[in-house]
C-alpha cells in the first residue's frame, strides 16, 4: 500500500465511447495508437477488464457509482426527452473526491439525465464541457456547465475541444489534488474527426477517429508532465462498452448490445510512475465498478453509505496479486438478467441463462424485445474458450449450479424491478426460435 505520507494522487480517468477490445495496437490492431501503447509500456494493461454493461448509460453508471446499473435507476441508453437520470441519492466518484478537497471536471459525453439536477455539476463536478448525450441524438447540443454554448454540437473539432479543455483544467489544478474525467463522445457514430486526422489512417474514418484520440491521450500526459504533475497522477484509460457497427472486439465474440464478450470485455489500461509497475499484464478480472473503491482507497475517500458491488483492485494494479476472489459479476439487458461471469481456480466461467428475442442490430418484433429463459444455461469456460464457442455446461453441472445459486442468492439485494423482472423471465415460455449460443465441445481424436 501507499506510504502514509504520500500525498493523494491526481485521478486522470479517460473513457471512450464504443471502442472494441481489439482497436488499440497494444490488444493487437493495426491502427497506429502510439500515446496509449505507451501508457502501457509504462503502466499496466488488463485483458480481463470488463464493463458493467454493453451500452452507454448503464455502463457510464456503474463507472461513477460502483454499484449495478440496475440498483441506481439505469438500466438502460437516457435520450434528451428523458425527464430523469442516475438516482439522485447515489454517491458519486467526483462527489466523494470533491469531499476530500478534490477539484473535479468533467469533459465530455455526459449520458446519466440532461435535466439541470442531473447533469455533472449537480452530480460532484465542479465544470462540464461537452455533449449530455450520444452524437446521434438531437438536439445535438454542446455545453459549458449548464449553459448551451452550441447547438448543433461541430463534431469534426470536438475531440480537439476536449483536449484543449482537458489540458486547460490540468494547469489550473496544480495547487490542489484534481479529478479530470474526459469520457469522449467517439468512436460512437456518427464519426468525425478534425482535418489533421481525417484520411490519415488506413483504416478509415473509424481510424482517423481512433488515432485523434490517441493524440488527445499524448497531449493530456504532455499536460502533466508539463506542469510537474506526472508523478503524482494516475491515469486510467477503458470503454464503455464494445464496439457497434464498426470496430473490433478482437477474437472475443459479440458487440455491442450483446452480453457476449465482444460486447463487455474492454481495453483497459492505468498508469502511475513508481507505484503500478511498468508493462505490466493483468490477466485477473475485474469490473467498471471496481474503480470507485480502488480510488478511494487510494485517495483517502470515504466510502459512499451504500454498499458497493466492485472491489479494490490496487493488488492488481500494484502487482501484490494475479486475481482476487470476487463475487459473479452479473450481466443486464435493461431490468432483465442475461449471464453471470465467475472466475475460479478450476475456469473462467460464464454462464447464460437468457437471451432476447432480437439481433443486436434487427428491429424488435411486434410483440416488442423479451428475454427469455433459454432452452438450457449455457456454460463458457474463458479460459480455453474466450470467444464463447463451445458449451460445457453438459460436462460441469456442478458449476452451472454453483453459478445459478449464486444468481439467485443475489438477486434478492436487488431493486423491486429486478426480481420482477426475472421472475417474469423465469415463467416466460422459451421463445422456440431462440438459436443455441454453441455447440458442445468437440473431442480431439485419440
């Protein structure tokens, strides 16, 4: 742990919006993202790090609370028209630092409620700067504060933009700790990127995209190192969820609006000089909701009076530990429960106990998106198999049971919604046109 005299570090977190599993260079894509391979060359890179959800406000939810999405009133993507936003009784990350003596700015995609009580200064953050919403939702308004400055938002200088804020707020702060939260607007569609971006990469828009943002990384470290910062900072850079039309999970299979793991797994990356050892890789899992107590534990914080769903992974970070002993991690599609994923000494396991009656990218039906129960739990074993390609559950009914008595003794702390919700699924007949998620394992031959 920190010496009790080390000051509370500075807390940098970056947040991108759809990016895949696979679309750095450091998890194995072509595009050029030099700024975060070397956030990693320097930090600690995960390749078990995994959002609370696959689309953006849910995920972005469990991001500033810790908890589930379900337990703090999001379980599903806010639209301007939306009269609420995240629960106005959480505890959030910048209202536990600001507590501390923090001074907490938000720049950029905001998505947890547009009304004026929801929006980021009501929520712990001293400024805002950006979009409240996704860039495909209008009115596309940009803001400062609570004030629209822009409307429609310019979407080819806004990752400029953000920097430009970003870098200003980092040298306004050098006289007291600091919470810079910038969680951009792209690569969500629609795509945009400035002229001295756009054409570069060879893989397209989506690559221009994904490389400004890469230089936006480089200038905000440039800020710290500036302003003789950079020691004393931690910087963490992840997604929200997978990647939807474009971009890439990896090998992992899914995207966006799916519970597979293309649609959850995320880059994830942290860095802090002389605390998280350099090149550094962390195969033990962990979750958006463990960043609230790694942080306060950290900084000093208390923790918010509600109990937390993540936990501290400093001994991951600080390389104390391979893995922790953690509960499932439980998978949503708005208040019904998909899957649960639980690492233990003998599997990576994933269980999927439902599914909707819909493709990720196909209208709902007439009779609107259902979960249902699905013919039999389907078991994944990630360890050998991380893009959920064969069904094990026929050769582990031990497990499938474990995970199916943990998903039940857990759910009773939920919200009334939520076992509502699943006991509806449960009666729900199976949709015959549910297709199997898999197909057995095949036995090598002797």
């Amino acid at each position: 742990m920190l010496a009790a005299t080390t000051p509370p570090p500075n807390i940098v977190f970056i947040l991108c919006d759809d990016l895949g599993f696979g679309d750095l260079a450091s998890y194995g894509s072509k595009l050029h993202t030099p700024n975060l391979d070397r956030l990693a060359a320097e930090g600690a890179r995960f390749t078990n790090f995994c959002s609370a959800d696959p689309v953006c406000s849910p995920s972005r939810a469990a991001l500033l609370t810790g908890r589930y999405p379900t337990r703090v009133g999001v379980p599903r993507v806010f639209f301007p028209t939306d009269e609420g936003g995240l629960n106005l009784d959480e505890t959030t990350l910048a209202d536990m630092l600001k507590a501390r003596g923090y001074k907490t700015m938000c720049v950029g995609k905001w998505h947890l409620g547009r009304p004026a009580a929801y929006l980021p200064t009501s929520r712990g953050f001293d400024e805002y700067f950006g979009i409240p919403y996704s860039n495909d939702m209008n009115p596309r308004v940009l803001m400062h504060n609570t004030e629209v400055i822009e409307d429609p938002a310019n979407l080819e200088s806004l990752t400029a933009r953000y920097t430009e804020q970003a870098t200003k707020f980092i040298a306004q702060s050098k006289g007291a700790p600091f919470f810079l939260y910038v969680p951009h607007t792209f690569p969500h569609i629609p795509l945009a990127a400035s002229p001295r971006f756009r054409g570069k990469s060879p893989e397209g828009l989506y690559g221009d995209v994904v490389e400004e943002i890469d230089w936006s990384v480089g200038e905000v470290m440039r800020a710290l190192r500036a302003n003789g910062l950079d020691a004393n900072t931690l910087v963490m850079f992840t997604s929200d969820n997978g990647p939807w039309y474009q971009g890439s999970p990896g090998k992992l299979r899914g995207r966006k609006n799916t519970t597979y793991e293309g649609g959850v797994r995320e880059p994830f990356i942290a860095r802090w000089t002389g605390h998280i050892p350099p090149a550094r890789v962390v195969d033990g899992l962990a979750s958006m909701m463990d960043i609230v107590p790694t942080v306060a534990k950290l900084c000093g914080s208390a923790l918010p009076a509600k109990p937390l769903d993540g936990i501290d992974i400093w001994p991951l970070l600080h390389g104390d530990k391979s893995s922790i002993d953690r509960e499932p991690l439980l998978y949503f599609d708005n208040w019904d429960l998909q899957c649960a994923r639980w690492d233990l000494k003998k599997g990576n396991w994933k269980l999927h106990v439902a599914r909707h009656n819909t493709g990720a990218y196909m209208p709902a039906p007439a009779i609107g998106r259902r979960s249902y129960p699905l013919p039999k739990p389907e078991l994944y074993n990630l360890a050998t198999d991380p893009d959920e390609s064969y069904d094990v559950a026929p050769e582990n009914p031990q497990v499938v049971a474990q995970i199916q008595t943990k998903i039940a003794q857990m759910l009773r702390t939920f919200p009334e919604p939520v076992q509502k919700a699943w006991a509806e699924q449960m009666e729900r007949q199976t949709n015959p046109a549910t297709a199997v998620g898999a197909y057995p394992q095949p036995v090598p031959p002797k």
